[in-house]
C-alpha cells in the first residue's frame, strides 16, 4: 500500500516537473542561469520557503529568488500554481511580476526557484509600523486603493488571496 502511494507522488511530482522543463523549453517563461546571480542575500522566509534578494550578472537591478524547502509533489505543484497565477496577472501595476524561473542543479537534484520582481520598500507590515501616525487620509486612502485594485484584479481572473489581514489593518491602527 505504502509502495503504491510513493510511486504515485513520484509519478505527480515528475508530470509537474515535466510542465515546468516544457514550459521553459518552449520558452513561456525566461529561464536564468543560477550561476549568474551574485550578491545573494537571504530576505525572508514563507511557509514553502526562503526568499533572497540577488544581482543578475553585472547589473544593478536587483531581484527577489523564491526558493523552495523540498522539491516534493506539494511543492512542485505549488511553484506552477504559483506561476499559471502570475501569468494571469501580469500586466497588473500593484501586483509583483514573476520574471521567470531559475534551476538550483545539486548533486542528487534540482529545485526551481522563482525569479521575481524585488520590491524594496519592505512588507506593507512594517512600512505600516514605521509610518502610520504620519500618513494622511489621503494616503491611507490611496493604498487601500491600490490594494482593493489588486485585489480587484485577481477575483476577476478568478483567484482568491486568502491571507489579507493587513486590509484590516490599514484602518484599525
Ligand atoms: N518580491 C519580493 N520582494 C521583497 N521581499 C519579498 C518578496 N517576496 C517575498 N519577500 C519577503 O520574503 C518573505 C516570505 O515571502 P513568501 O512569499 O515566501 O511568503 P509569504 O507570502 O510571507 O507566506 P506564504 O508562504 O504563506 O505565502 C515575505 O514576508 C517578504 O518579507
């Protein structure tokens, strides 16, 4: 029984993997070389994994990695979800860009990370924490704004956040 469980998972986990190599194959999504990253610096942490902010190449422009614990079916599944639902709304201004995908290669496996825009004002939490006695009606007012428009934007593709808390926050302080 346990047997036929364990091959099932590896037959999920490498239908993912297989979506995630076409995808890349046929180019729906750029792909960037780990080993052209520099400058990595652990950022963050989320229930699936660690973020790192990067330079590519030689450039200035900075980069959010999202990495992920294990590359398990759960997981793997999650990073295509995850990507299907920034394809859907991409072109959104107050939604983060996925820029595509990268390949962390080890000895015995690989593990994909996502490639994303770095947002360098730091999470609406802390912003909030630092700032809010000084914001304004005004300002209050224009980040619920964009929030509602992101949020807005993602129901109308059909996609629910589940995890917006810091709505709330923005007027109860
Ligand atoms: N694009 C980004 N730019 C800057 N910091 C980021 C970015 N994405 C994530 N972070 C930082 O990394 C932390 C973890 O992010 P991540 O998206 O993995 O998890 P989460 O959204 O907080 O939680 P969950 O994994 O439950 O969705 C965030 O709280 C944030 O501080």
């Amino acid at each position: 029984m346990s047997d036929n469980i364990k091959t099932q998972d590896v037959e999920y986990t490498n239908e993912w993997v297989k979506w995630i190599e076409e995808a890349v194959d046929r180019e729906y999504f750029k792909f960037y070389e780990y080993n052209q990253f520099n400058n990595i610096q652990h950022i963050g942490t989320g229930g699936f994994g660690k973020v790192y902010r990067a330079n590519w190449k030689n450039s200035e422009k900075q980069f959010a990695l999202k990495s992920f614990f294990s590359l398990d079916n759960i997981t793997v599944k999650e990073i295509v979800r995850e990507l299907k639902i920034q394809r859907e709304v991409d072109f959104h201004d107050n939604i983060i860009r996925c820029y595509g995908i990268t390949k962390l290669e080890s000895d015995n496996h690989n593990n994909y990370w996502l490639v994303m825009e770095y947002a360098n004002g730091g999470s609406l939490r802390s912003y909030l924490n630092k700032n809010f006695n000084n914001l304004s009606w005004d300002d209050k007012y224009n980040m619920a704004y964009q929030l509602s428009c992101a949020v807005s934007c993602l129901h109308n593709e059909g996609i629910v956040h589940r995890d917006l808390v810091i709505y709330l926050t923005l007027f109860n302080y």
